[in-house]
C-alpha cells in the first residue's frame, strides 16, 4: 500500500505560535514529520509536502491546499494510505493496526473532529479537511456503500496542533519531537485538573 | 476479573459548571456512566461512589477520596480493572483491549496524563490519582519490577472532564450521553481548526 504523510512545509504549526517562534516551529515540526517517518518505516512512506522538505524518505511537492494535495493521489486508485505529520506519538504496531482492517475506508479520528489517519482501498473515494472532517468522511463513505472501520487509537488522536497538545508529547513520546520539546526546556507542570506544558524548571 | 467503575456521585463534573448546572451535571455524569456500564456488561462491573446512585449496577459506597477508595479495593489483592464513568465512547471491543494484556498492569492514558482505565494483577499495587498519574503508575510499575502494558486508546483516552471534550461525545457517541447532549441542545460548531462545542442551532 501507498502511504503518504501530508506536510505543511512552508508555515507549519501556525497553532503553536503562542509559545514556538517560527524557527522553532519549523524545527519541532521537523521533528514530529522524522517520528512519524521512522513509525512507517516498513512501508516506504512518501511526504507529501507543499514545499521542499529536507528528510530522510522521497518527498512529492505538491503546493495546492491538503485536500486538493491528496485527492490529486487518490485520484489514481492506488489504494493509500494518509498519515498527518504531526502525530509523534504513533507507534509501530499502532501502523499495523491502521492498515489491518480489510475495509473500503479506514479512519482514525483526531481530536476535535479531524481525519488523522486515514485508508483508502475505494478509487471513488475523495477526502475532505475541513471542518469535522471524520464525520463528513464517514458519512460521505455511508452514502456510497463502502465499507468503513475505524481504528481507536490515542497515539492516532493525539495531533499536536495546540500548545496544550505538548504536555502529551513529554508524557508518552520517546522520539525526536519529544528529545526536541525536552533540549529546549518543555516541562510538565501537575495541577488538580489535567497536567499542562510548561517551559522551565518545574520537576518533572 | 473485578470491575470497578469510580463514580463522584456527590458533585460529579465541576469543570462542566460553565456549560451545565449542577442538575444538569448529575444528570449527564449519570448517563455517562450508564454508557460506561453498558460496555462492561460482560464483566458485571461495580460502582464504588462516594455516595448512593440509583444505577443498574451493584454500587458500593465509600466516601473516602478515590485514590484512597481504590487503594482499599486493591488492598483485596484481587485482580482489578477501575475503569473510568466518563468515558461515554468505550465500547465492548475496547473494553477487551483493556484485558487483553497479560502484564501485571495495564494502563490506558487519558488526555493531561490521567489514568483513565488500569488493570491490576498485583496485590502489591497502588494508585495515586493526583497529577500526572499515568506517568506516576508507569514509573512506579517499572520501580517494582512489575510487567506493564499500555493499551493504545482513544475512547479511554478521551474522558469527558471540560467544555471542550464535550465536542467528542457529539461526534462519536452514540449511547445515553450523546443522547442526553443532543436532546440539551448540543451542538457541532466547525471552525478552522478543531471542531468546538456548542449550545443551538448551529447546523451538525
């Protein structure tokens, strides 16, 4: 199966701008693109980026918006697989877990409604990013009759989008984007409620 | 194995005071909980509240803190799984990931690093449930030499602790909470980024 790992490339993480100037940005999202490339590395991943991208996997430069970006893919029937960047948590066997099921269209939801990580075995099928793009993806492939499965994964719902995505980043991430966040200071700060980021000196 | 479902029966969901009155809160904790049950109903869980709750389950009262209370169940040094009442996504399948491992204990993270669901085969294992928990537990099993797993999950990752998670029952939920959210008024809101909750008649 073909995999491809969209790539915002020219401003990435503009979500993050609160706490990551644009240097930092473009470094840490780097980061996250190497620790999703290295989680599919047996599949020969292709970043799909909408500038040049200096990383170690082949890279298609295609400067449209996302969802022209991979309908353009998907418009070869190639059954593919859609995998964001920005999901630095994403193991190995939860990879395995996304491809497995012999489905039409396989989903893994984001966080707030987006498509994360998606599968395509339909050549009819076109995706949209906008908005709650899982249920608009659900419900688009309902009223074609594919089948559909969804894969329940945290690894796969935790995008970092947000500055308090990054607490989850130094709590379960083992990989470059979590080496990054922790080299330039990230912290977990505990409270009564959810544990939060922070930069500084607060234990850990 | 012994289910146990930790339920604040007293003053369930405080941080959903700004979206829903305290009757309001009893009411949508309780359907989340009825949701939580109805997926471990092969398991015959059992409720341990802080106060008495007319739920379609055994409850056991105890009024004690929830480290406190769960830390006393496991003193039995039965195996236990505690599972979480706010989850309103689990599902049956999940559920039997959640039991699946054959570690001495397994953990699904929650977003902010709770400890949304655990399983303990070890008499000689303790919660604590303050701050980042599943980083404490996690620490605490490798400081003991105890076999540890960690279930990769979205529906037990996503517990329903503040306005913003509310968006997820709406968009995945299909039991009593989602049901009870709806009927309220509960409604998708898509923006550019994740999508929001809302009160109205915001088209879903």
């Amino acid at each position: 199966m073909r995999v491809l790992v969209p790539f915002g490339a020219r401003d990435p993480k503009t979500r993050l701008g609160a706490v990551l100037d644009e240097q930092e940005r473009h470094s840490f999202a780097e980061a996250m693109l190497a620790d999703v490339l290295r989680a599919l590395a047996d599949h020969d991943p292709v970043v799909l980026a909408d500038a040049p991208v200096d990383v170690d996997a082949p890279v298609t430069v295609d400067e449209r918006p996302l969802t022209e970006a991979v309908n353009a893919e998907l418009a070869s029937g190639v059954p593919t697989a859609v995998m964001m960047a920005d999901l630095p948590l994403v193991g190995r066997e939860t990879v395995e877990r996304l491809i497995a099921p012999d489905a039409d269209v396989v989903m893994a939801p984001g966080l707030g409604g987006g498509t994360n990580a998606l599968v395509v075995r339909d050549e009819t099928f076109r995706v949209d990013y906008h908005g709650a793009s899982v249920r608009d993806h659900r419900r688009a492939a309902r009223a074609e009759g594919l089948s559909l499965a969804t894969v329940d994964s945290f690894q796969l719902a935790a995008d970092i989008d947000e500055p308090d995505d990054l607490v989850e980043v130094l709590l379960h991430g083992d990989g470059a984007a979590a080496t990054w966040l922790r080299a330039h200071g990230g912290r977990v700060a505990t409270t009564d409620g959810r544990a939060q980021f922070t930069w500084g000196d607060t234990e850990e």
